[in-house]
C-alpha cells in the first residue's frame, strides 16, 4: 500500500526596519516652533526613528537638530541632523537594560525633554515534528527565537516539558544560533504518564507553550469529513448534511453511519440518532432540536453536537468525529463599527453596519439607521433616520454630529435583529478638529498605495503625518493637500497607524489617528521539489529546496494520517498574531460607552497617547 507522506519546510526571514524617509523641498526659514514624536517605547539595540517637524509661525522651517537618550542625566545615546521642514533623526540605542529613561529633542532656539521607555521585546516559537508520540518516541522540538523585526536573534531559551500529571520531566537551556534556531530531542520512555504534555519555552522577555498527546494511539485509517451547508441552525429547523470517508490513501471506505445528535439543555441530552450505510458518503437528516439553552459565552446562542461514528464493513474498524453546532435564535445579526473612538463636532463620521448570520458569513438585508445627539448637559438636541441596503453585508453611512454634540447614541434595526452604539465627541478648548478616513478601498498588498482624507474644521497650511508600525515611526511626510497617500512597505504589515496632526493658528494641535492593515507576505520564496510524487515503503525520496538567499530550512516529514488526529505546524499568520499581541496593546478599542454616566473628554493628547508616541512640542 502506498503511503502518502506530509512534508513541510519553515525557512527564517529576515524584514529590514528601515524609516522610509518622504522627499521634502528645502526650507530656508529659521525655525520658531518645532513638534517632535518619540515612540513611547524604544527598543534596545536597535536604530530608533525620532520625527521632527520645524516651523516658522505655521510654515515649514529649517534647523538643526540634536536628539540624546539619558538615564540619571548620563548620555546612553546621541545623534544629530538637519531638519528641511520635517525629517526623521535615527537613534541608535544600544542594547541597555531596560527601563526610565529621559530623551531630549534640541535645536538652536529650543530644548525639550520627556520620559520614555527602553524595552527588549522579542518573539519565541515552540513546534514539534507531529503532535501526537507513541512510548519510547523521540519528540523532536524546534525552537525560534525573532526581534519585532522579524530578524533572528541568537538567545538562551529554557525548555521544559511537563508531563499528563503536571510532573516536570525534561529541562534544557539551549541557544539559538545565528538564524534564531535551536533543536532538542526528548526521548520518551517505554512507560509514561499518557496524557496532554505541555513544552513550554521561556526566556526573560517572552514565553510559549505548546501542547502534544503522548497516547498509545494506532494511526487512523480513514478521515470522516462531515460537510454542513451552514455551521448554525434555528431552533425548529432540521440538520441536514453529507459525510465523506476517504482512506489515507486517497480510496473510499464502505461500511455504517451512525449519527447521534444532543442538545445543550443545562446539560448534554441526547435526542436523536441517524443510521444509514455509506460507500464513500452518504447524507443525512437530524430532526430540529426544538429548544436548547443558551451559553452566555456564545452571547445567548446554544449549542448542538453531533457525534460521527463509521464503522468499515470488512472488519468492524471504526473512525469518530464531531461537530458542534450553534443554534440561534435569529437568522440575522446586526453589529455597528463607528469609523473612530470619537467623533469630532461639525466634520463628516463614518459607521459601518454590518449584518451577518450566526457563523460570522456576511449577508444582505436593509437596515434602518437612527442617530440621536446630546448637548452637554445630555439633553437631547435632534436626531435623523436613514436605510441603507447592506451590500456583502456592510453598508457605510456618513453623518455629520452638529457643531455643540458632545454624544451621539446609533441603534440599528432589521426584522428580527438590532443593535446599538454610543460614541463622545473628542475635545478641543477652540472647538478645532481634524478627521481621518481611509478612501483606498480594502487592504493593500505590499507595494500598493494606500490613500487617505483628512477633514478639518479650521483651514490647513499644512498636515504633518506619521506611520507607526510596531512601536516604531517608519514613515514621515507632510502634505498640502487634504488628500495623502504613500506606498506600504514590509515595515508596515500586518498593521499600523497613521498619525496626522495640523498646528492651528493659535498654535493649538489638532491631531487624530487611524489603525490599517497590509497584507503580510514572505519576503522570500521558499521552492520545495520532490523526485518522485509518490513513493513506496524503503523507495529513496529526493528533496530539492530553493531559496532566494542565505538561510536556514528546517524540513519535518510525517505521515499524513498523524496530521488526521491533530496539526500544529508552524505558520506566519502566528508570527504576525504575536506582533499584534506584542505592540498593537496601546491601540484604543471601540468600547461601548454609556453617555448617561458622564461625558470622558478625549482632545489630541490622548490621540497622540493612543496612537503610541510621545509628543514634545512648543505649540
């Protein structure tokens, strides 16, 4: 019999972390006023990007600028340039502990200072060659070690392994080499504790776990795969689906169905069965479940589970799977996503409505839209309707708040679903705003431009803006215009912020920020041939990997059927999910707020404070 074999390769790439300096004209004015943006948090051994825009009244200016990193008054670092209007001064911070530290930002007529935090962030991954071992297996583990670069970075990891009962029976520090990488076989004996084992990989800044089955387990040899039609159902509609079992092999299987269904009551109850032959598939009908309880972690839905048995007919080997199903009690739900965390009085403001099934699939329906707006004093002041007709199951709705709102509250309505929302209006002592909208449509893939509006209540001389991307200022420019745009770069995936303030007259800062996204990619290809596509028990299997550089490739090859019982492979989705989990903390989320308890004023302090950066200014 012919075996099919699963062969995976990671291969460690490294992104340059460079500023992406904007063309700028040059600037003869000498400078009277200056905004300078630091990271809230820089990174220890690494060029750090400082933005300095100069200006004579409200007009870009030129000077020359110094900026020092200090702890306790003694210089750590330094650096200088020549700012024409606005520039990026690099920062090369050394690898020091880390902690309070004190940046001062200095020119020829000025000379600020702020705390600021020094930190060593980077990422550790753990993967295993299979996710399940048998007694007296060997468990091959993988470490990687990953700056917020996504470069490798050579580091003492501290690997340990505990077993089913929570007895730690493996430790080892070993250190990644040049590429992040470290290997570490863990032979496991003949009788066990059979069970979930957790690795876990520790180092002082960041840690893992990862979980494997040492169980004495016999390789499936079929899969079952249960096709639905939808992942949720209504209370009076029945289960309808196929099943398919296929050997790993890639030949179908012949034997018996049987289907068992239970219903989440305050209890599992079970309340039908199904039994049907199958050669291949077969399809199948479960009664309606008339009525469950709803699961408050499910938001009210409950809940129902079917438990999949095939039994082969030549020798009464039998395979199980399962599959839990939401039941609701709406086919429709609504949500309402406003365009920022404020609104800013007397400028446009977007809302996205979003209407879905139960299983998160977008559908389209008509909604209507009411907004209400409050004074002050939380006095109702005027309110107005619209519909709209979802188109792929979102809808976008502009609004512009009246000049004296301080909240609004949106309640969105559709036959048998609604939803609501409240949102403050930001703060400014002159009742100036500026507002972001990105008008780009989707997400751009690398190398495509993104464009952006800004809406201002007071007329522009300039917009000055920033694009910081995992704790650092990657982008700088100023516009003109009221429309910007710029090229994303590999510095900027999986997500930023763009950063865009404005120096008003009476030289108050109006400033309002926006998260976006870029598709990430490799930078690199990996190319993965093989001799042969099939090949027999003891046949030589050739592997041929290419890549487009120098690196490092780590190759597991395991029987597929492993991968039938559980997967654990390595993947950059993971790498970008940790990055996010690792800078995007001080991003402001859509909370819901309830107006009636107080009004929480937000002006551009707290804009620059969510955006992730220090402001240092003479305005």
């Amino acid at each position: 019999m012919k075996s099919r074999i699963a062969i995976t390769a990671i291969m460690l790439v490294a992104l340059l972390g460079t500023v992406v300096p904007a063309c700028t004209p040059r600037v003869e004015e000498a400078a009277d006023g200056y905004v300078a943006v630091v990271p809230a948090v820089l990174q220890a051994g690494s060029p750090q990007a400082v933005s300095v825009a100069l200006f004579k009244g409200q007009s870009p200016a030129a000077g020359r600028v110094t900026v020092a990193l200090l702890k306790d008054g003694k210089e750590i670092a330094l650096s200088r340039s020549n700012i024409n209007g606005k520039g990026t001064i690099q920062l090369n911070v050394p690898a020091v502990p880390e902690g309070e530290y004190q940046i001062v930002v200095q020119g020829a007529s000025f000379q600020d200072e702020a705390k600021v935090k020094v930190e060593n962030n980077f990422l550790v991954f753990v993967e295993t060659d299979k996710p399940i071992y048998k007694p007296g297996q060997t468990i091959h583990i993988r470490v990687l070690t990953l700056n917020s670069e996504l470069k490798p970075v050579t580091e003492s990891v501290t690997v340990e392994v505990m077993d089913a009962k929570g007895t730690k029976i493996f430790r080892s520090v070993p250190k990644t080499d040049d590429y992040g990488i470290a290997n570490v076989d863990l032979p496991i004996s003949t009788e066990p504790n059979l069970g979930v084992w957790k690795i876990n990989a520790v180092t002082p800044k960041a840690k893992t776990q990862l979980d494997v089955r040492v169980e004495e387990y016999v390789l499936p040899k079929y899969e079952i795969k249960v096709n639905l039609p939808k992942e949720w159902f209504l209370p009076n509609e029945v289960v309808k689906g196929k099943v398919a079992a296929e050997y790993s092999f890639g030949k179908p299987v012949k034997g018996d169905l049987e289907i068992k269904a239970t219903r989440y009551v305050g209890q599992w109850q079970q309340y039908a069965t199904f039994n049907v032959p199958i050669d291949a598939e077969a399809e199948f009908t479960i009664p309606a479940a008339g009525y469950v309880a709803g699961v408050p972690a499910a938001g009210g839905q409950g809940n129902v589970r079917l438990d999949f048995t095939v039994v082969e007919k030549s020798t009464g080997y039998q395979e199980k799977t399962s599959k839990l199903l939401t039941v609701a009690q709406s086919s429709l739900i609504l949500q309402i996503i406003p365009s920022g965390a404020v609104f800013k009085p007397g400028l446009p403001f977007s809302l996205m409505v979003i209407s879905k099934a139960p299983d998160n699939k977008l559908v389209d329906t008509q909604v209507r839209v009411r907004i209400t707006y409050f004074d002050k004093d939380l006095k109702q002041i005027g309110n107005e309707e619209k519909t709209v007709n979802t188109s792929g199951g979102k809808a976008l709705l502009e609004i512009t708040p009246k000049s004296e709102s301080v909240a609004l509250s949106i309640n969105a309505s559709a036959p048998g679903a609604s939803a609501d929302r409240a949102v403050e209006a930001g703060y400014s002592p002159t009742g100036n705003f500026i507002h972001l909208e990105q008008i780009s449509q989707g997400v751009p893939n690398l190398g495509d431009k993104i464009r952006f509006k800004v809406y201002s209540t007071s007329e522009a001389v300039n917009f000055y803006y920033e694009v910081v991307s995992r704790g650092r200022v990657v982008f700088t420019d100023y516009t003109k215009g009221s429309e910007l745009s710029f090229a994303t770069t590999p510095q900027m995936a999986p997500s930023s912020r763009l950063l865009v303030y404005q120096i008003l007259p009476n030289a108050e800062v109006a400033a309002d920020y926006l998260p976006f996204k870029v598709n990430a990619e490799y930078p690199q290809k990996v190319k993965l041939e093989l001799s042969s596509p099939e090949a027999k028990p003891g046949d030589e299997l050739k592997i041929n990997v290419e890549t487009e550089g120098e690196a490092r490739v780590g190759i597991a090859a395991v029987d597929k059927s492993v991968f039938i019982l559980a997967e654990n492979r390595l993947n950059l989705q993971q790498v970008f999910d940790e990055l996010e989990k690792l800078y995007m903390k001080p991003q402001a989320e859509l909370h819901e707020v309830d107006i009636f308890q107080g009004v929480t004023s937000r002006g551009a302090k707290e804009i620059f404070r969510d955006a992730g950066v220090i402001v240092m200014t003479s305005k």
